[in-house]
C-alpha cells in the first residue's frame, strides 16, 4: 500500500486480524447469524455495512467539532438511520430480489454495534481521511468474517455456492451425492453460525497467543 | 468540545438544521427513486400471479419466479382475463393486478359492497386458471398471496408471501415445502359449500394424500402465522364463491 503511510495502513489490516469487530471485539454477531445462510447474502451485507461505515465514518469526522456533546449519539444515531434508509431504497429500486432477501436486515445495519461502535471510538476523535479507513477497515473485517461463514454455510448446508451447485445434485445424485453425501441442513439454522464463528476464533487465537485474555 | 458547542442554544439550532437537512435528503431520495421501486413492485405482482398458476422456473425444492424481464410478456401471454367483480357485477379490467387488496379489503369491512375483488383468469396448456389473491395477517405483521384454482375450486397453485414472519419459521410460507401442499386441495366440501383449507397442527394426514380433507400440514413453530393462512383463504376466497356457482350454471 504505497499510498498510505503506515499508520494508515494498519488502520485497514488491523481489522482484519488482530483487531477484527466479530472475532476480537465479538461486536456485529447477530448480523453475522441470521443473514450467512447463503454467500450471496453474505456479500451484500458487507458490502453494504461498508458504504454505509464508510460515509457515516466520514460525516460524522466532518461533523465532530460542530456536534453538541449532549446530543452526539442521537446525532450519530439519524446519521446511520438516513443512510440506512438510503441504502434501502436504492436496493429497492436497482436489486429488488436482494431487497426482499435483506429487507429486515438492511433495517437492522441500525442497530449493528459496529457502526456505532466505529464512530464513537473512532469518528469522533479523527481525521475524515483516516476515519474512512478505520470504516472501510472495521467492515472489511466483518465482512472477511461474513464470507467465511457464508462459505462454509452454504457449501455443507446447501451444497452449492452462490448458487452453483459445486457438489453435484442431490436429486439426480451426481458428483459427491452419487457416492452417498448428504448436506447438513443443520448448516442452514442459525447456531451452526454461531458454532462457525467460534472456530474461527479459536483457529485464530491459537495462532497468535497474544489474543488470548488470561 | 468548546463551549460554544456545548449551549442550550446551539444544540437546538443544531438539532433543528440537521432534522430539516436529513428530512430534505430522505424525501429526495425517495421520491427520485418511487416510480422504479413502485414498477418493482408491479412485476412481481405479474411474477407471483403466474407463479400461483404455475408458470415459473422452480428448481428442486426452492420457488423461483420467471425472470423479472420476461414478467411482462408472459403476464400478457398466459393471462387471457381480468375481471374484477364489485357488488355482484363483473367488469373486464387490464389494470386490475395492481388493486390494492389491503385497501379493499379494509373498504370491506364497512362497506362490502363496495370492495373491489379482482380475479385474474390464466390459460396455460389449454387448461384454465382463476387466480385470487388474498390478504391477511401472520403473527408480526401482513402476509398475503396468490391462489390458482380451476371451475370446481380446486386449488392448482397458491403463492405467500410476507412481511416480517420469523426466519425458520412463520417465514417458511413461502417455501416451495409448504405451498405445493395446497396443490390439489379442495376448497369446498363434499356438499359443495365453502370451507377453505385449514393449516392443521395434529394433522391425521401428514404426508397430505387426502386431498378432500380441506387440511394441510401445519409448520412447527408456526402456530399464529398457519392461523393467518387458514384465515385469510377462509375470509378472501369465500366471497368468489358467487362466480364460481355462476360459472357452474352458465
């Protein structure tokens, strides 16, 4: 990243790793349960909590020295709700499948403790240009997560990704099904997220020991 | 955080500007994009009208509607009729899939005269459907759907759909599990009277081989939201009971 300086860079791979939202600081884990079921939504999720993280990360940073502190989560509130909304909306009218797929999730980017997360922690105190890395950073974070999840959710429930249908199909027993596999539909209910999401937690603190709070 | 920003007079000033800008946006926003929304919302009614006579891309076990670019020449392909029948009287309409059935049925409830029912007359295969659509509510909030049945109101296709039923379980409506049961079910009883299709927990016919039981199988965990089905399609199909005698004597 010859574009940023070191500094900067780390506010995009922290996230990633060491810091990440779901797995470091467990923030954002009832998204990461109900909508990764399927890749497909998995990506859109993220996709969206990334525009909506990075523009709410850069107006609420444009904002931070005019803000009444007395009334700074309400203002940081009717920011994430109008981009929500927004969001919503242009889903709607451009990808109104996805749309019906989303539609009580998009609600719920709201309520997602990252975003608020990110501009109290964050926002508030920092530049627009390093806010909107922290954002970008923190959602590619949990979206690396989201994917991992999707992935794993829909190869061993459904047996497809994105659709496809990568193992053969189950009907007319081609591909791994010819030779007896079946798909876990117990992959498709929430706690099996949850159940995934907590070996990737484990897979990564026994990696890196630091991680690990006594 | 200066003082300045920290007076009373300030923080309303600031309160009052951002709720006038954010609103500006909002209403911008969504106005700029109403009509490609609202012509969403027209093609997947075509979508679900043809879905509930059968003219859809169902794989395996999930529901898949006709592709959203195609909605339109098909709806004009398969859908010879719409009729839409007020107080006893039927008139032709071409626009009649677009009638709000939430606003017509909260017309009903005062005045049932003046509720405006549309019925949408399908050929498919030299085979004719009528399908009604009907509208209710499940446990959170609305659910409503499409159902295709032939002269003897016996029912060849049902679409639901919902708002906000629970994921994993009342949202299991729309699975393909849950509304090909329906496929095949009568609606009248053997005397030929109405009785709808009740969705009955303790079903003595799981496996759904009886089709002349008006029941179906019910969806664990999903008491309130099979309530609604059952309600809806005894409240909404009820009232074409009159065409159909009419068809039956004509």
């Amino acid at each position: 990243m010859g574009l940023l300086s070191k500094k900067d860079a780390k506010l995009i791979t922290d996230p990633l790793a060491d810091n990440n939202p779901i797995t470091i600081q467990v923030l954002g884990i009832c998204s990461a349960l109900a909508i990764t079921a399927q890749l497909k939504a998995s990506i859109v999720m993220a996709v969206s909590v990334m525009a909506v993280l990075g523009i709410g990360n850069v107006v609420i940073s444009l904002m931070r020295n005019i803000i009444p502190s007395k009334i700074r989560i309400i203002v940081q509130l009717v920011v994430v709700a109008a981009l929500v909304i927004i969001v919503d909306q242009v889903l709607k009218a451009f990808s109104y499948e996805l749309s019906k797929t989303l539609s009580v999730f998009v609600g719920l980017i709201i309520t997602n403790c990252i975003i608020m997360g990110r501009f109290e922690a964050f926002a508030l105190g920092n530049g627009p240009w390093r806010s909107f890395l922290d954002g970008i950073g923190n959602a590619l974070g949990y979206g690396v997560i989201l994917v991992i999840v999707g992935f794993f959710r829909e190869l061993l429930g459904s047996g497809t990704l994105l659709g496809f249908k990568v193992l053969g199909d189950p009907i007319e027993k081609t591909g791994l099904y010819a030779i007896g596999y079946e798909n876990n539909g117990f992959m498709l209910l929430s706690p099996m997220a949850l159940i995934v999401v907590g070996i990737i937690i484990w897979v990564q603190r026994s990696r890196n020991k630091d991680l690990i709070e006594d | 955080m200066s003082n300045k920003t920290d007076s009373n007079v300030y923080t309303i000033i600031f309160a009052i500007a951002m709720v006038i800008i954010v609103g500006a946006l909002l209403a911008f926003t969504a106005s700029s994009l109403a009509p490609k929304i609202s012509e969403n919302q027209r093609i997947e009614k075509q979508q679900n009208i043809l879905y509930a006579m059968g003219v859809n891309n169902n794989d395996e076990g999930s529901a898949v509607f006709v592709d959203a670019s195609e909605a339109q020449d098909l709806f004009s392909k398969y859908i010879t009729k719409q009729l839409v029948m007020q107080n006893g009287n039927v008139t032709e309409d071409a626009e009649a899939y677009l009638i709000d059935i939430k606003k017509q049925k909260t017309i009903g409830t005062n005045n049932p005269d003046e509720r405006k029912l549309p019925i949408f007359l399908g050929d498919k295969d030299g085979k004719t459907y009528y399908v009604i659509p009907i509208y209710g509510k499940g446990l959170w909030d609305a659910i409503w759907g499409y159902v295709s049945v032939d002269k003897n109101m016996v029912i060849q296709g049902a679409y639901f759909d919902h708002k906000g039923e629970t994921p994993g379980l009342g949202a299991n409506i729309k699975e393909r599990f849950f509304m090909d049961d329906f496929i095949g079910e009568h609606l009248l009883d053997s005397n030929g009277n109405f009785k709808g299709v009740d969705v009955a927990k303790g079903n003595a016919d799981p496996k759904n081989e009886n089709k002349t039981d008006n029941e179906v199988d019910a969806i664990a965990g999903a008491t309130i939201t099979g309530n609604g089905v059952t309600a809806m399609i005894k409240s909404d199909l009820k009232l074409y009971k009159p065409y159909f005698d009419n068809l039956k004597n004509n």
